[in-house]
C-alpha cells in the first residue's frame, strides 16, 4: 500500500495491467509476487491482489 517498488526486491518485473507480476525462481520453486499497480486510484486492484495471495504482505510506509 506504500511504495510498491519494494516489490523489485523479490523478482523480475512481468506483467502489467492494474497488476503488476514480480517472479523469482529459487531452486525448482518459482514464486510470483502481485502489486496492486492500479491503487489507490483504484480499489478494485488491491482487491484483486488480495484475492490471487495465498499470502498477503502489507507494506505502509505512513
């Protein structure tokens, strides 16, 4: 929810859209992070994002 380029910490960027797709691989395990890259213009991003984890990070910055 702060600063979403924290998340180029994790990965390679991908996709973009109101999402956006970070992916690192790591031994045989390929982990995608999502962003919200549409919020706070936009909830239903951040809804998404929520939707997709099967963990959710929030990072506040304020």
């Amino acid at each position: 929810m702060g600063k979403q380029d924290i998340a180029t910490e994790f990965g390679k960027k991908g996709t973009v859209t109101d999402l956006s797709l970070y992916d690192r691989k790591e031994s045989d395990v390929i982990k995608t992070w999502v962003t919200p890259s549409g919020f706070p213009d936009k909830i239903q991003p951040l809804l998404q994002a929520i939707n997709l984890a099967e963990y959710v990070i929030f990072h506040v910055d304020k």
